[in-house]
C-alpha cells in the first residue's frame, strides 16, 4: 500500500451524495477538454444520463471497462465507442473482479478526479446511496498523486490487462448479457442489471440540466427529419394571429380554428380538432356560453404568474375539462399561449411517457390533477430552471422550451 501526501495546491472534497456528485461531475464535463475513466459496470445509454454530459469528449475519452458477471450493459460500451472514444475492455488473468470508479478530467494546467463508488450507470450517479472524492489541482510534474494515478491506468490499459473490444467479441458479450439477465429472471433472482433496466429511459427528464435538454430535442428533431423551424414558425404564428386575451370572435374565422385545432397546414402540437366534440365547440357560434368559458380560462390561465399558482391553475382547467374535451385537447392551446412554461399531451407516445415517469395510468394525464402532476415535474428539473443561454439559436429554443418537448417525444 502507498501512501500519499496531497498536494498542498490539491483541493479535496467529499461528496456525501449523489446531488453533489452529479453537480460537480456536470461542472467538470463542461470546463475541461479530456476524459480518463475506469469503471466496473456501465449501463444502457438510452438512459440519457450519465451518457449525454459525456458525449462530448469523443474522441478526447478513454474508457476502461469491467464485464464481469455479465453486468455491463453492451450498448454502454457500443455507445462509447460509436463517438469516438478509445474502449478497452479489463481481462486481467492475474486479477478477480475489475472494480474500480474513477474519473480523470484534464485540460491544459488543470485536472479533477472523481474517486468512489458510482459506475457508469444511471443508478450510480442518481438512484443509489453513493459516496465519492473529488480531487482537483494543478498539473505538474510534482504532483505525485495525479503521477500515480495516470500510471495505474496505463498498466490497467496495457495489453497484459486489457483489450480492444472487437465486433465479434461485442457480438458474443451481448449474448452472454441477455442470457444472463433471463436466466436470473427466470430464478427470481434480482441482479443490478435487471434493475437497472426496469428504470423508465425517460426519467433523464427530472434530472437533465440545459445543455442535455437542448440536445435532446436536437436529437429529437434530427431522427425524425424536421427542424425547430416548423414548430416555432407555428408558436409565432399562434401568437400573432391569437393574441391575448382571447374573445368568443376568435372562434369565427376558420384560420383560427384551424391554428387551435391543429388542423393542417397547423398540426404540430397534436391535431386535437380531430376530436369531433372539440370541432363542434369552436365551429357552433350559438354556442356562446360554451365558447366565452373557454376564452375565460384560457384568459385567466394566462395571467398567472410564475411559479404558478397551482390552485388557480386547477381551477381553470377543471372548468375547461368540465366541457367535455380532456387535457389532451386543452393542453395544445395552452402551449400555444405559453410555451415556455405549458406542454402538450395530445401525443399518445407524449401521454405514455410522461405516465411512466410518474408511475400513474395514461388515462389519468387526460384530468386537471394528472396534467398539473406533469407540470410540477417540469417546472422542478435543472433545464427548466436554468438561466437563459447567451447563445442566440439556444435561446430561442429556451423561450419556447416547455412546448418543444413535443419535439423529444415525437415519433
């Protein structure tokens, strides 16, 4: 064993939790150029998170990584790969179980390392009990600690202990994987993996900060072919042709109906006309009573400030509900109003995925509660929360960035 005095210009902090891990580990993804890190296990990286703060070292990260018991999930180390970065995978015949969890960032004077017990997996940076170091410092050539720190992951990434992971060994893992994933299943045995996978992939959503966000609706867009263009040509052309506050007279022209409706050549955000009771509301002008509630509500809900008054919220949408369209009809019109704090539901892969992050049956994003449930989720994660980017393209995008989780979800 070796003992080391730190550095007096290192600075060493404990993370007692999972928050502060995460905080810190997200600061050191965005202010240094380069990433060393060995780990026992890494998970699915349709989790989003960890992978997503990661993504943009590429070809400036080396990864080393354990496979033992078969608990490595293989897309982790296909998605490593794919950007870029230099995978090896630990075999060392003169070793037991590859367990280590650390993270070297570097830039040019500077360097953290993260030391602990948080793999590469969604649960270890935001499900479990975890605890890790953070040491940060200089680069120098008196720095024994980072000294020693890059030669044991040099002897961990030498051909006498590990290996560049080939597409047939990728191949044969993956099976390994999955048989033994059902194989616990089918003994009642719950493993880390299984665990890991029953983890809804879109809980990133609670957690994610900005720039996660950003690039998941770029993710979003870039997959299905389309661009932010078509769903905020469609927010500016509802705030210009619907100003507020709205009166019944908005109902009489049919362009109106069409941008409310979601009718073509107006369908992002959900065709909600295509309910025929909703269609039959905006078309019937004797049906004043009717359509000066709605334009009431809508009015009303307007005017609510941030953070939102949730009662009063509730209150209106229980009187628009009370009509007979559910919040999936009344969700769109809300997002065209204000997109930065409203989402539509009117998806049906948007309603499955906002009741699996919540744990509650679809049918129940369709009431005043369930919708409001979806909106205090939104409103309490790192990206809605955050400070408006300088960056003019993502700020755009922030403006409008409730309504734009549409364009994430989309299929």
């Amino acid at each position: 064993m070796i003992f080391r005095k730190i550095d007096v210009m290192t600075k060493t902090r404990f993370l007692a939790d999972i928050k502060s891990f995460n905080q810190d580990f997200n600061r050191c993804c965005e202010e240094y150029d380069s990433i060393d890190l060995a780990v026992a296990w890494c998970g699915d990286p349709e989790h989003t998170l960890p992978y997503k703060q990661l993504q943009k070292f590429g070809s400036t990260m080396r990864a080393i990584i354990g496979v033992s018991f078969e608990q490595t999930h293989p897309d982790g180390v296909h998605w490593l790969i794919d950007i870029g970065s230099d995978v090896r995978i630990f075999c060392s015949k003169a070793a037991n179980i590859f367990h280590p969890k650390l993270y070297l960032f570097r830039r040019k004077n500077g360097f953290a390392l993260f030391i602990g017990s948080s793999n590469l997996t969604y649960s270890g940076f935001y499900r479990n009990i975890e605890a890790n170091m953070l040491i940060e410092g200089e680069i120098n050539t008196e720095n024994i600690l980072l000294s020693d720190i890059t030669q044991r992951f040099e002897e961990w990434r030498s051909n006498e202990n590990s290996f560049v992971p080939t597409k047939r060994w990728l191949d044969a893992y993956a099976t390994r994987y999955w048989s033994a994933i059902e194989k616990a299943r089918s003994n009642g045995i719950e493993t880390p993996p299984i665990d890991e996978n029953q983890i809804s992939t879109t809980n990133w959503l609670r957690l994610a900060d900005w720039e996660v966000y950003f690039h998941k609706i770029h993710d979003g867009l870039l997959n299905t072919g389309r661009t932010a263009d078509i769903y905020l040509n469609l927010l500016r052309t509802a705030k210009d042709e619907l100003p507020l506050p709205w009166d019944v007279s908005i109902f009489r022209e049919i362009n109106n109906r069409r941008i409310i409706g979601g009718m073509e050549p107006f369908a992002w955000f959900g065709h909600v006309a295509a309910s025929g009771d909703f269609r039959r509301i905006m078309a019937n002008t004797s049906d004043v009573v009717v359509q000066a509630t709605i334009v009431d509500a809508i009015n009303r809900i307007a005017e609510i400030k941030m953070p939102l008054n949730w009662n009063a919220l509730e209150t209106q949408l229980d009187r628009l509900t009370a009509l007979g369209p559910t919040m999936k009809v009344w969700s769109r019109l809300l997002c065209l109003i204000k997109p930065d704090v409203y989402c539509t539901v009117a998806s049906p892969i948007v309603r499955d995925n906002m009741s699996t992050i919540l744990e509650v049956p679809q049918k129940s994003i369709g009431n005043s509660a369930g919708y409001i449930r979806i909106l205090k989720m939104i409103h309490s994660a790192p990206w809605f929360q955050s400070a408006r980017p300088i960056d003019l393209d993502q700020a755009v995008i922030w403006d409008h960035r409730v309504a734009l989780m549409d364009a994430i979800f989309y299929e």
